[in-house]
C-alpha cells in the first residue's frame, strides 16, 4: 500500500531535484524514492563491511587466487 510523504525543501533544491529526475526519465517522486532507498541500502552494506571486518581473521584473497583455488 502506497501513502504519501511530505518533504520540505528550498526552491533552488526543488529545481535541482527536479531537473536531475527529468534528466534520467523518472517523475519527482521516483527519483526521490529511488534516491533515498539506494542510500539507506548503501549504508546498510556499509555497516555491514564494518562488522565483517571487525569479525574477520585478516586473512584475505584476491578474485585471481580464489579463482585458481576453485581451478576456474
């Protein structure tokens, strides 16, 4: 189920934001949704590299030696 939102900004901000959705074919709204749903989700993967880090044993391996590992 869809509901709206509000969201206050300045009028030069406005213009920005609704320049850069038409620019990329996509309404004000799906441009904004669409923006904001890929920064929470970079933060999301970014909290969850810092926890894989601080849980890793420091050993790591580049593609080309997990590939000969794998005999791909």
């Amino acid at each position: 189920m869809e509901t709206t939102m509000t969201l206050r900004v300045k009028a030069e901000d406005k213009a920005l934001i609704k320049n850069f959705a038409k620019f990329y074919g996509l309404s004000t709204s799906d441009f904004i949704r669409k923006s904001v749903l890929e920064r929470i989700e970079d933060e999301i993967d970014a909290q969850e590299l810092k926890q894989a880090i601080a849980e890793s044993d420091g050993v790591f391996y580049t593609v080309d030696e997990v590939k000969k590992e794998l005999g791909i």
